[in-house]
C-alpha cells in the first residue's frame, strides 16, 4: 500500500497516473483516476444506511400482511404467522400483470411501443424491520436466493416474459423507499439493452479465445474471498469503488439453475461481502443485482454466458459526464479495493 | 389532461397503463410506468439546488483567481478583473494533460489498458457567486456556447483526442460539488461507449430510411418551444421525466461548427427551458450534456449524425434495476411532460 495514493484530495500531486480500463464484460471503458479521491481505505460513506429504529413497524413487518399487495408465496409455504419470507406483488408495479401482453414476436427490434404487460414483485427478506441481510445466516441468505429461484422459475413459464432482473436497493441514496429488508423481482417482455450488450460482448471474446470470459480465473490481486463453488473479485475495470462481483466457479448461464447447496454456499459469501463492505464502507447504501442470461437464449450463446451477482456500495453521486457518456470515472483502482476488502477482518 | 393520471400515489388503480418504447436515437427501451408518481404536474424536486448565499465567495469568484488551477483563456479576452467567463484546468482532473498519450492506434479497441491522458476543464460561466445560467442574457449565455466551441477547437487540434464531452451538474443531487455556476469539458483518448452505440443506432436508421432521425419533425405534442434555429422536444422515449432535446433544425454533426448568431439563438432558448424546468419543478438539480460526434467522424456516418444538448432535472434517484439493466423506469409519458413544460409561464 505504501507507493499507493499518499496524498488526500486536497493536493492532487504525487499520486497513480490515471488510466482507461476496458471492461470487457460490459464492453466499456472505465476512467480510473485517484487524483479524484482520498486514499482508497479513508473512503467512506457519508450518507449512510441508516439503522432503523428496532422498535419500527411498517408494512412488511409481520402482522402487518394485510397493508400489502397481495402475497405470491412465502416460506416455509405452510407457515402461518412464523413465515420467514414472503414473495408480494409491487403495490406500484412498474410493469402490470393485468394487462394483455403484446402478441409474441421474433421482430420486437422493429417495434417502437410495446404493451406495459410484465411483473414486479418485492421478496421480504425478514418478518421484522431491524433485521437486514448481512444478520441472516449463511443458510437463511439461501432460502432468500431459493426464493428468488423458484419465482424465477413460475415467471419463465410465462411465453412472452424475455428476462427477469433481481435486484436489491438498500439506503435512500440507493434507491430504496423502504427501509425495511427487501428485494425486487422485474419480469420484462423485453431483452434490456445491458443485457444484449454483454453478451455480444461475451460472445466476442469467446469466438477470439474459445472461452468464457468469466471462466477464467482472475488475478489474484482483484480476488477478495471464495468459497467452494464461488469466487468474489473486484473485477478489472471496476465501474464503481469497490463494486464486488460474485461468480459461480463452475460455467453456468443462468442463475436459476441453482442448486439448495450452492445457494447456501453463495449465501455465505454473499453475507460475509455484504459484512465487509458494511464496516469498511461505514454502512454505505448499496445495490445488488443478479446479472443472468435471456430466458430463452439461443443453444449457441450457452458456452459464453456466465451468470454472476453485482454488489455495488454507492458511494459517490454520478454527475453530466456519466449520465451522457456511459463512462465512469472511478476514484479507487481495482487491485487496490480488493486488498483494502481482503483485510478486513469480520469478527 | 383530464383523463391523463386521476390518482396519486397512494390509489394506484386508474392510472394510463404502462408502456415500453423505444428510443431509436440510443437504442434501448424506456419503461413509462404512471402508477410510479403523481400526476406529471405535481412532480416537484423534493431536494432543489439551493439558493446560494448572494454574499457566498469561492475560487471560482472574481478576485480568487490565484486559488484556481491554471486558466486557459477568458473572455473577453484582454479582460482584467471585468472577465465574463474563464475556462480553466480542473484542479482535480479524471484525466491528466501532463502524461504522454498512448501511441494513437486504429486497434484501440483490442487494448485493454490506456495511458489516463486526457483533458479536464471547468468553465466558470460567471463571474459572481448568486448568478446561475438562467440569469445570463440570451447573448451571454451564447457567450459560454462560444467558449465551449473555442476550447472544443483547441482541443480537436490533439492528436489523441477523439471526443469532447460538455456537460453540466447544478446541484448536489446532479452531482455538483462547487455551487458557483459552471460546468465542464473532458476530452478523452476513446469514444465513449454511449456515443458509439447513438452513431449505430442513427446510422441503422438512416440506412432504413434515408433520413437523418433528428431532421425528422417531432410531432407537435412533444414539442415545447422553437427559436429560429433550434427546437427543442420532450423526446418520444425519454429516459428521465421531463428531460428536454434542444435540436439545431438543420442537420449538423458538431456542436463546434456553431457561428455567433445560432450561439446567441440557442442562448435564448437554453435559457428559455432551464427557467421553465426551475418554475414548474422547484428548482430542480440538472445535467445538461451537448451530444456531439467523435472529432475524426467518419464521412459515411456524417449525414446521420446530428448533434442536440439534452437537459435532463434529476428528481429521482436511480436503483438497482437502472444500474443492472440500462433500462429507465420513467413516470411521465412525454407528451405529458411536454404539455406541462409549454404552459409553464416564464415572466
Ligand atoms: N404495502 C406494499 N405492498 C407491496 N409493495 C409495496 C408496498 N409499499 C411499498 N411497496 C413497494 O415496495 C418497493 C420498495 O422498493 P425499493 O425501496 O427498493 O425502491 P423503489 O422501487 O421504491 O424505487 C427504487 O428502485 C427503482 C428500481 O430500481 C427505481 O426506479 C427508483 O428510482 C428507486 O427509487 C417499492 O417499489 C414500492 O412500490
Ligand atoms: N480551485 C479550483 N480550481 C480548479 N478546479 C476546481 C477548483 N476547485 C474545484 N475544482 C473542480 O471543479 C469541479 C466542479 O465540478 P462539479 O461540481 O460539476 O462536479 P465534480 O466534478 O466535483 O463531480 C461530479 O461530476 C463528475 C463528472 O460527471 C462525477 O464523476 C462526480 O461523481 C460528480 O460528483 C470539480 O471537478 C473540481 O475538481
């Protein structure tokens, strides 16, 4: 760490020549510039999550079933008042599931409008309002994660339904208008354009090299931790200060292919990142998503797509630059994340 | 507007279902989801860029020009401490000038790391701390477009230049850190990843048609204001609410080949919407970008390729599906937002 960045924002001489990274996954270039921040390990949130009060209650709190939209299921199914998570519709769905879907066509790119027909779902994490993810157990992350799995599974079966984006928005400058432990479910009749973007470019390197880009194993500079089926890297060009990607070792295009051992073997590592990035970020807001491949992707893009879960603390608030090129400037280089988050120690 | 959105966000039944359109200019899907907001003209920024202090100093005020990095010209340019508008060195630049460019390269796009060489600007648009843009003239306004151009010329003159971005954050939630009006130019070694893919897009259309997409007429529902030169839109798949496209009428590939007049012109109108976007939306934070084409256009893509400046009022905070997916979620149809912005009285 010594030859590092040894000056703090306040003279922006004597520290790491900036760089253009190429993203390779996402098919972008990340400016990484530390001259733009303090020391990678003085870095820290300040806004943060907000601990909510334990005495909270609001309508994801258990016995407060009836102020929301109606249930899909819960778990364990049988479960009556000692439920321990349960799937709801969205009460502001973005998408509606009440209204006729567009008829089902190979030609989606020619049309300019298309019905608003999809799902949005919430999954509650935990019956009560103080307890967030990184307080479950490793085996409890899993039944969150088989949870979103086996919605997956009920959404796929639905013709016109193209991809379904899993993502979580925890603090107010994440996103989140809910305090308490939750994740979304966004079932789309469309392929998102990241979506498409990453997998031309995974298909890509794949015709170079005749590999998965996410197969390969990762310098040992960017990786944080791993476990038996998983690894956690700071990926090579970060978009985001300490963005963490988890990936499955093993090649696997979709993340609903999951088995019960796997999911508490992620969830175990999910936790222990989700630990980290809380004590060394100073409880930052965070996103995470679960990046997967198109319901119905074609034979031919199997062997080059990887699913993998994003973490991303929010640290920073994007400005004109990113908002019109799609290129981030990121003020902690990759290797230097990952070394800051392998030290820290969780208990 | 009657039939437009009858409820607010705690009935979410009767509202417009939700939509997916397309926008051809960047080529992804727009969600427009009513049920997520009130009605269009209840839309408020619910954390507006303060008033600064009208006594407030800061480096980028007349008299505190030795606290500033190197300046690179004002205007007018033989000006003393009576200067309108300087354009100086970014004190904490994303990219440095003072490091050696990668050998300039047709292959960049198999490079995986590039040399951070690149230039970072700020151009203070006034002289005193309390004046922001809206309250320039129509012809000082077109004095920062004139500076812009000047600068962009300076620039294209490097080799390894390929795009200059000019953007603007006008508060903390746009991503501001200096509350004296200004706003920025980068100019980098690639081409972004967003103007790569907008070229793609408008050339695929071009090739369909004929037609440029922006010379195309909007239709009058989306149209705000026009000015001799310029129109300016809500545009049919916006990203945000209540964003706006100023579009020159006549096709033009670069921002920088603008002459005074149309400067002075497009001086009107930006001042026009940006005082619009403040009176209906309590003084929203901004970014405003100028979408330009890379430096060395190709010939072919010239006539598809149109330049516009795009504002877009940051009233919401973006969550963890935007991040995942490219893909907005915006809760006012355009043509809603259009016909707001018209009945906004200015004076
Ligand atoms: N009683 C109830 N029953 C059922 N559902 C209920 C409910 N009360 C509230 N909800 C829903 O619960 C969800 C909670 O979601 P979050 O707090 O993660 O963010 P939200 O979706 O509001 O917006 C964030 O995430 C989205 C998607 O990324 C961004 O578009 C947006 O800008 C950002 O603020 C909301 O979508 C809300 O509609
Ligand atoms: N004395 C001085 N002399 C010269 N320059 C000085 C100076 N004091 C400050 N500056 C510079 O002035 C600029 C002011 O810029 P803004 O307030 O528009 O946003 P900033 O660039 O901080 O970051 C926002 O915009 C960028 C780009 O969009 C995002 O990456 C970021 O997250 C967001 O907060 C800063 O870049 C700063 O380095």
């Amino acid at each position: 760490m010594e030859n590092m960045v040894a000056s703090s924002a306040s003279s922006a001489l004597s520290v790491r020549n900036p760089e253009l990274r190429k993203d390779r996954i996402n098919n972008r270039w990340v400016i990484f510039s530390p001259a733009r921040s303090k020391r990678p390990s003085d870095l820290k949130s300040k806004s943060p999550a907000t601990n909510p009060n334990p005495k909270q209650e609001c309508p994801f709190c258990v016995g407060h079933e009836h102020e929301c939209a109606p249930e899909i299921f819960r778990v364990p199914p049988d479960s009556k008042s000692d439920w321990k998570i349960r799937v709801i519709e969205n009460l502001y769905p973005a998408l509606s599931r009440r209204i006729e879907p567009d008829p089902s066509s190979d030609d989606l790119d020619r049309c300019l409008v298309l019905n608003g027909f999809g799902f949005h779902d919430v999954v509650i994490e935990s019956p009560t309002h103080p307890v967030h993810m990184p307080d479950l157990s490793a085996s409890e992350v899993g039944d969150v994660l088989l949870a979103y799995k086996k919605r997956i599974l009920q959404l796929a079966s639905v013709d016109s339904i193209k991809y379904v984006q899993v993502f979580k928005n925890h603090g107010v400058t994440a996103g989140a208008s809910m305090s308490h432990s939750h994740s979304q479910m966004i079932a789309l009749p469309i392929i998102p354009p990241s979506i498409s973007l990453r997998l031309e470019a995974m298909k890509e390197y794949f015709d170079q090299t005749g590999k998965c880009v996410l197969c390969e194993v990762p310098s040992e500079e960017l990786l944080v931790d791993e476990s038996t089926h998983f690894i956690s890297v700071v990926p090579f060009a970060a978009t985001y200060a300490f963005e963490i990607w988890i990936v499955p070792r093993n090649h696997s295009s979709h993340f609903h292919h999951i088995d019960s051992e796997k999911a508490v073997d992620l969830g175990g590592l999910l936790k222990l990142m989700l630990r980290k990035v809380s004590l060394q970020l100073n409880n930052p807001p965070f996103n995470f998503m679960i990046h997967t491949s198109p319901l119905q992707i074609k034979e031919s893009q199997l062997p080059c797509s990887h699913w993998f879960l994003q973490i991303v603390p929010q640290l920073t608030v994007v400005g004109g630059f990113e908002v019109g090129t799609s290129c981030y400037i990121n003020s902690v280089f990759p290797e230097d994340a990952a070394h800051v988050l392998r030290e820290v120690s969780v208990d």
